[in-house]
C-alpha cells in the first residue's frame, strides 16, 4: 500500500511549495499539485504542516565505552528518541580505543547497530592508531560503504593520534577519497592545564572548561587544517565551539583548504555558566570541547546563517548522573558528553528559525541535506525528489510544549535542555515510507533501520560532480 502525504508546505534546502508527496514501497515517486493516488494508498493530511525531507544527525555516539563507563543508550532506545525528534538517519562515530583493533572494533559496532535500528545509519570510523595493519584494514572499511573517517587530536592515550598518525591517515583518506571528521583540541596542552588545576585543587565541574580553553581548540583546528592542506585530504572539523576556531577554519577556507565545520546542539544554547553550577548540576554539562563564554553563542548561530558552519550535529553522548559522579574528585574524570539526538530538530526549529536567527531553508540544509552531501548520501537522503528515500517529516509548526526528562525518550535520567521551550515538532515520521512515528509516539517498526553503504565522493572528478550538483 502506497501513502499519500496531502497538501503540506513541502520546505527543502532550497525551495518551497504547496503539494503532495506520492510514495510507493520505499521512494518518492511523484511530488507535486493534487496528486492522484491508487486506490489503496493511505491518506495523511497535512494542511497547515510543513513537510521536511527527514533530518540527518552526523555526529552521535551509541556504543561508547568511554572513561571507565559506557555511554547509556542503545540503537533502540536512540533510534526511536531520533525518530520522536525528526532524525531519520544518524552518523555512529565507531570509537575502538587506541587498544583495540580497528577491524575488529568495526565489526563490534555493526553488530550491535545490525537489526537494532528503527531508523537507518551509518558510521563514521574513528583511526586510534596507526600500525603496519592499520591501511589494509582502513582499505576494508572503506569497501564495506563506511567512507568517512574519524580522528581525535584530544584525549591522549586513549582515542588520540599523534601528528605523525594523523598525517598516514589522511594521506591514505586522499588516495581513498574519503572525508575525515575531526575532534580538535591540542591533548598535550590540556593534560598540562588539567594537572596544574588539579594540584591548585581546582577540581570542580567549573574547572574543566578552563583546562581547554578557547586557544587550545583553535590550535588544534588550525593544525588539522594544516595537515589537511598538506595532504590534500578534504576534511569536516566536529563540534567546533568558538569564534576563535571559527577563524581558524574560516582562514583554511580561503586559503583553499577542503575544509568543513560542524558545531552542535550544546554550543548554540548553553554557555560555560551551566557547568559552573555546584556538584552534579555542572556535571551534567561536561563536554569536549566545553560550554563556552556566552559572547560565542551568537558567533556560531551568525556563521551557521551564513553557511559557514555547514551542519549542526548533536554529539549525542549520554551519561546519566551516577556515571558523571565518577568525576565527583576530580573533573578530568566525569564522563564527558551530552545528549541532544531527540532535541536537536525542535529546538534549532525554535530557536533558530522562530526566533528569526536562521532561515528555514538553511535549517533544512543544515540539518539534513548537507550532511547527506558530505557524507555521500544524498539524494538518496536530505532530499524531497522523485526517487529519493520516502524519509519524511510531517512537521506541526503549531505545536507548544516543553523539553523535559519526563517525556524524552533517551536512555538518561536528566536532559540538559530541560524546560527549554519547543514551537513545533514533528506529528509523522516516515522512514523509507513507513510511519514510523504519530505526534511524540513511536508507532512503527523497531528493527526498520538499515545500515547506508556509501561510495568516496573525495576523488577528484566525484567531488566536481557532486558540487555541482
Ligand atoms: O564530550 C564529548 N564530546 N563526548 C563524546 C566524545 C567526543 O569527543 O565526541
Ligand atoms: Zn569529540
Ligand atoms: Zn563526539
């Protein structure tokens, strides 16, 4: 049985109209005015909605084992908490510790997303170290369809390259074609600053954003930048957190670096002052790169306008309170992250585009169609054409409500939005056609979710194809 998604305001990245959406299996088949449907076809009704193409989150975290814990979701419980919230597809980053073997790591992760999934997935693989097995198996990866890697220049011993494992990687991602997302903070300098806080028995929650401040990221952005220029490899620049990294990216890009910046959910609404709160309440708020001086807030929300910023992410990293009270004598022992997957449409929505700082069309390519671009995805996915993947959102723009711990549907005991107000929110959720998802109520298949193989798009030709595009 076909759907038939009537008389919405289909919104994308770049256009606008009122129409229909006919959808038979899992595709789009036709878009346009008063649609005519088979007989069988299931009606939605969505005048005064807006019909969005489904939003992609390219950057969360499920499977995490992460200073000394795990972080609490499974790809149940986040996969439908994205749906609620209007992400259809989200980007796993795959983090084996420097430990670990790659491939073996690689397998952990599609395994336990593998039938888990009520929405579709795939990953980003994060490169810990560098050995003599380290290329074939990165070659594997690639093969399989996971055609994005994933370095941290932050923590040290654990997830973190040195520069001489960071340049292999992205010599080898240029040969390959493939983007590599990068977590940048200098990890020398905040070990540094986090023993000289710790032996002034400095070791609160308040301390930890002074332990990587603001110059520690921009060094750290403009040193990916510079080995990305040297390599030639086209790189994407995660959760960036400040005007001064900003800079650092913005001067790669007009020296020509193939250079992308994403920042996510945390950074556009919450300053440093929530993790300056006394015992667990600052916990809560720990992050990597960490909640900033308010002044950067606006920086980031005028950059994303302008495209600067391309994407906006989640990060999604929950550890609940108990699990960030591991950190309760010493801040460089909290957990860090912060969950945002169910959030992340609804309040960008709100405070984003209700509150006039961001165009809905630059919403929509943010969110969705961006992603899916960078990341190989797209049309399939981030688009509303014929033959793309029925993933659609149905969106109520007159809805009223608020974030709370009590409603969300994350896997965590506390939402660092709470009582964040939401204009909007989605009332259907199709996943390749497949309602998935009815006003705040997951309705539709657990296991729907499929793993997205992907080609490299970074060789050059691919990449002129896709721009233009
Ligand atoms: O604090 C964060 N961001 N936790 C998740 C791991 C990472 O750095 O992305
Ligand atoms: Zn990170
Ligand atoms: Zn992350």
């Amino acid at each position: 049985m076909g759907l038939l998604i009537k008389g919405g305001e289909i919104v994308t990245a770049d256009t606008r109209m009122r129409g229909d959406i006919l959808i038979e299996d899992e595709a789009i088949l036709g878009v346009g005015p008063r649609l005519a449907a088979p007989p069988e076809t299931e009606v939605i009704d969505a005048t005064g909605k807006l019909v969005f193409p489904g939003f992609i989150d390219p950057h969360v975290h499920i499977h995490l084992p992460f200073m000394s814990t795990f972080a609490k979701d499974t790809h149940a419980t986040a996969s439908k908490a994205a749906l609620i919230g209007g992400t259809t597809t989200f980007i796993e980053m795959v983090c084996p510790s420097r430990n670990e073997d790659a491939l073996n790591g690689y397998h952990i992760w599609k395994e336990r997303a593998g039938g888990a999934s009520a929405c579709d997935y795939t990953f980003h693989m994060a490169v810990t170290h560098y050995d003599a097995r380290t290329e074939a198996q990165l070659r594997e990866i690639v093969a399989d369809g996971t055609t994005s890697f994933k370095i941290f220049l932050a923590y040290k011993n654990f997830f973190g390259v040195t520069d001489e494992e960071l340049f292999h990687t992205l010599k080898l991602a240029a040969e390959l074609g493939v983007i590599t997302t990068a977590h940048c903070e200098n990890a020398e300098l905040v070990g540094q600053l986090q023993q000289q806080l710790l032996a002034e028995g400095k070791t609160g929650p308040e301390w930890h954003e002074p332990s990587r401040p603001e110059s520690v990221e921009a060094e750290g952005t403009g040193r990916f930048a510079t080995f990305l220029e040297t390599t030639g490899a086209t790189g994407y620049v995660v959760h960036l957190s400040c005007a001064p990294a900003l800079r650092a990216a913005v001067e790669a890009k007009l020296r020509g670096v193939k250079i992308h910046v994403e920042s996510v959910l945390p950074h556009f609404l919450l300053d440093k002052t929530c993790a300056e709160r006394a015992g667990v309440e600052g916990m809560k708020y720990i992050m990597s790169p960490p909640l900033r001086q308010e002044r950067n807030l606006a920086v980031l929300w005028r950059a994303l306008q302008a495209g600067i910023i391309d994407t906006v992410g989640t990060d999604h990293c929950p550890f609940d309170t108990e699990q960030k009270l591991l950190g309760a004598k010493a801040f460089t022992q909290i957990p860090n992250g912060i969950p945002g997957i169910e959030d992340r449409v609804n309040l960008m929505y709100t405070y984003g585009v209700k509150r006039g700082q961001l165009d809905i069309h630059r919403f929509v390519d943010a969110l969705s169609t961006r992603p899916a671009k960078l990341f190989g995805l797209f049309p399939r996915k981030g688009a509303i054409v014929a033959g793309a993947d029925a993933d659609l959102v149905v969106y109520d723009p007159d809805y009223r409500g608020a974030v709370s711990v009590r409603t969300q549907h994350v896997n965590n005991n506390y939402n660092a939005f709470e009582g964040f107000s939401i204009e909007g929110r989605p009332s259907v959720v199709t996943v390749r056609g497949k309602v998935q998802v009815r006003d705040g109520e997951f309705v539709g298949e657990p296991n729907r979710g499929r793993f997205l193989r992907r080609t490299p798009q970074y060789a050059e030709a691919h990449e002129e194809a896709v721009y233009a595009a």
